[in-house]
C-alpha cells in the first residue's frame, strides 16, 4: 500500500486489521468447506469442495468467477479415464498409503557463538 504513491500513509493498525479481517475470511471459507468434507466422509477439502461452498451461499459471490475454472469430479474422472472420482490435473500423485508420504527430516539446530558476560 505504501508503494503505492496515491494512497499516501497507512496507518499502523490497518495491516493489523486487515489481516485479521482476512483471518476471519478463511476461518469462515475453509470451516464450511470441513463441513462439507465431512458430509462426504472425507478427511481432505478438495477444490470441488471449496466450489460447492461457494456457489451455495450469495455471501462468497464474488469468488465464483475463480472456481467455476474449478472441473466437476465426473467431468475430470471422465478425462483421466480413470473412474475413480478423483479429480484430475496438475499436482502431486496421492499416495497409496500413510507410509508412502515424504517424510520431511527436522533442521539441524546450529551452534551459535558464545555470549560475552555470562559465566
């Protein structure tokens, strides 16, 4: 916003309240979407998911041009032949099992110098 050179100074609690106004957006957004996981027994929120939230109610009406690029699960299952209600496209292959996801290791802690006036 500052970069900007028509909108001047900012004061200093409006990224706060920005960004708790966008916290409250996508608590809002994504519970309704668990929501609907949930009523499909599902344990993941799909794009398809998020889709149905938001065409359901007026209040996200302004998203709807964002996820009608969002394929229905029949019309992708249909393309990637596969049948089994998975949408298809670009992303990471799901694995067969818990045991096959990448295991991420921890970081290392660095040893950092010693601090003077410590005994």
């Amino acid at each position: 916003m500052q970069a900007d050179e028509e909108v001047g100074k900012v004061a200093q609690q409006t990224p706060i309240a920005v960004g708790k106004a966008l916290e409250m957006f996508m608590v809002a957004l994504v519970s309704k979407s668990a929501d609907v996981a949930r009523e499909k027994n599902s344990k993941r929120v799909s794009a398809q998911m998020l889709k149905q939230v938001v065409e359901s109610d007026d209040q996200w009406d302004f998203l709807r041009e964002i996820v009608s690029r969002v394929e229905n699960e029949e019309k992708a299952a249909a393309a990637s032949g596969s049948g089994s209600g998975a949408p298809a496209g670009k992303g990471r292959a799901k694995p067969e099992s818990e045991s096959e996801e990448e295991v991420i290791p921890e970081k290392k802690k660095r040893v950092g110098r010693k601090k003077r006036g410590t005994a």
